[in-house]
C-alpha cells in the first residue's frame, strides 16, 4: 500500500501546485494591475509596488492553497476513477478509512501552512502594508516635486515649489508655498524643508526651518506677517481621516477576544485550516464518478461545496462581528455540518452497492 500512496501523493502534489500557480498568478495579476493603476495616479510609488504586492502574498496564498487542494483531490481521484484505476486500489486493500488516512496525511502539509499564515503571518503582512501605505502619503508627494517647478496640490488649493530637491536626504531648498485658506491667502517661504508623517496622527507635515509666512486677502494691505525658525504645516487634505484599529492586522494575541469584531477575527483565523481539512475529505467523497462520467465530473459538485462552506463561514462572521451571534457560539456550527457532511459523503460513495 506504501506504493499506492506514494503514486496517489505524487499526482496530487503536482496537480495541486499546477493549479495553486495558475490561481496564484491569476489573483495576483490582478491585483498588480490595480496597483500600477494606482501608482500611474500618484497613489503609490513605482518602487513601492512590489513591496505592497509581496505583503498581499500571504493573504492570497491562505485562501488560494484550500481551494487548489479541493481541485486537485477533485481531479486527482476523478481520473482514477474515470480511468479504473481505483479498482485496481479497491481490489489491493484501499478501504475508505485507508484511503481517509491518505488524504489527511497528504493534506496535512497545507493545513498547516494555512493555519501558520492565518494565525501569524498575514496579521503582520497586513499591519506592514498598512504602514507602507502610509508611509506614501508623505513619500508620494515629496517625490512628486521637482526643482524649480510650481506643483498643484489638495486640488489646486495648495502650491508648492522647490528650488533645489535632495530626494536621499528628503530635503527641499528654497521652499515655497502658497495655499488659500478661505478668502484668504497665505504664503510661506524657507530656506529648506522635509515632508514627514505625524507617527501619532498619520497626518503628513512640512516641517520647515529658517522662513517667514505672510496671510491675508488679496488687495487687502492688512497683511500679517511672521518670521520662524521652526513651522510644522499640516499638508493633509482636509478630509483626512485618521486610521482606525484594523482587527485582521492586529496579532493573534493581542486580539480583544471580548469584543464582537475581535472574537470574529479569531474564529475566522481559526477557520481557514478547518476549511482546508474538511473540504479535502468532502472532495475525497465527491470525486468518485459513475463509469462513463469523464474525469472532470466532480468538479462543479466539489466547487459548489467550497463555495458554499466559505460563504456559510463569511455570514457567520458577519453575523458575530455585528453582534447579531453570540462570540462564544463561533464558527463552529459550520464546521460541525461541513465534518458531517464530508463524513456522509465518504461512507456514500465508498461503502458497498
């Protein structure tokens, strides 16, 4: 039976990596084209892009392993049984509880890169693309200035103008700006300057040395003037909002499991390996095919299955996270009737006509 097993696990892992690469690049492509589209509008910059597409990885990869497994368990079993191959297995002493102890020992690889992602590495992937994205909203704009030319900010309201620019050093020389404030007007020039990010407030400032700022309304002599050695100018637009507590960023201990949203996050980290394990052996009862059927038969009925076991679980979160489901209750009522009915649907299609 070593012999079977080894042949069995040997199509599944190449079937599965074939088509976890295809959903891969799939998934991700398209989500690099949206960052290239955001970087083209000044969202992001060019050199950002790939780091905030590699922190995205273990997002996709965490939902995408599942999914690839089903597919190539559905596949997998299917042509054995499309191709009697199966009976040749059956005739050799494959029972179903052999053949269980098969697919968990292949499966469990996956379940366990998909609980170690869930629980720690995509919280941390998460907070750490947070933080370069925000971290753009100053950088965006500082590479966005060029020496010696005025750009338009915050639609037209604020002007800035740089004549010497030290991108390495994130120095501007001989700064000016001028931005409207109402009806009036205000203008500050400095000897240099450096666009920074409040670490409390997220808010981007242009902290300015050595300058003198001028506000009034234009034709109006009542000017006030002002010389500084120091200014702090906030340059966020007006409907900045500050960053609120992200639970799905938060560590796995550091999740307030008291709180609705809390609990939901926990629960739904938990859930992901159970996703993966249960929907392996659901496919494991689905892939058997009536003669005749063709290989790819029990591929709509597994997809069907997945698909509704996710949804099942996002609703249920949903529901908790909103207070409507008691935190304690969790996730697990779905998991119960996903254990059964992969349970039915093994003892259905392997026990004896």
């Amino acid at each position: 039976m070593s012999v079977a097993f080894r042949y069995i696990a040997k199509e599944l892992l190449a079937v599965f990596v074939m088509v976890f690469a295809l959903l891969l690049v799939v998934g991700l492509g398209g989500r690099l084209i949206g960052f290239l589209q955001q970087a083209a509008t000044g969202r992001f910059t060019a050199d950002a892009v790939w780091l905030l597409l590699g922190l995205r990885v273990p997002e996709f990869v965490q939902l995408t392993a599942p999914f690839a497994l089903t597919l190539a368990l559905l596949l997998t079993f299917g042509r054995l049984h499309a191709e009697r191959e199966f009976v040749v297995l059956t005739g050799g002493g494959a029972n179903p509880a052999r053949l269980v102890l098969w697919v968990l020992a292949a499966t469990a690889p996956v379940v366990a890169l998909v609980g170690w992602l869930s629980l720690a590495v995509t919280p941390a992937a998460r907070a750490a693309y947070a933080e370069v994205s925000l971290d753009q909203l100053s950088a965006v704009e500082f590479d966005a200035i060029k020496a010696g030319v005025f750009h338009s900010f915050s639609g037209g309201k604020r002007v800035t103008y740089a004549a010497e620019v030290d991108a390495d050093a994130g120095i501007l020389r001989d700064v000016f700006m001028g931005e409207r404030e109402g009806a009036k007007h205000v203008t500050v020039w400095a000897k240099n300057g450096a666009i920074r990010r409040d670490p409390n407030t997220g808010e981007r400032m242009l902290v300015l040395h050595d300058g003198a700022r001028h506000e009034g309304e234009p034709g109006d002599h009542a000017y006030t003037s002002m010389r500084f050695s120091r200014m702090d100018q906030r340059v966020e637009p007006e409907e900045f909002v500050r960053p609120t507590v992200d639970e799905r960023a938060l560590p796995t201990n550091a999740l307030e499991i008291t709180a609705p949203r809390g609990a939901a996050e926990l629960h739904w980290r938990i859930a992901l390996p159970f996703l993966t394990l249960l929907t392996a052996l659901a496919a494991l009862g689905v892939a058997r095919v009536r003669p005749r059927s063709g290989r790819f038969a029990p591929v709509l009925p597994g997809v069907v299955l997945f698909i509704g076991y996710y949804l099942a679980l996002v609703l249920l979160k949903n529901a908790i996270a909103g207070g409507f489901v008691p935190a304690a209750l969790g996730l697990w009522p779905v998991h119960i009737i996903a254990a059964a009915l992969a349970w039915w649907l093994v003892r259905r299609s392997y026990s004896p006509a």
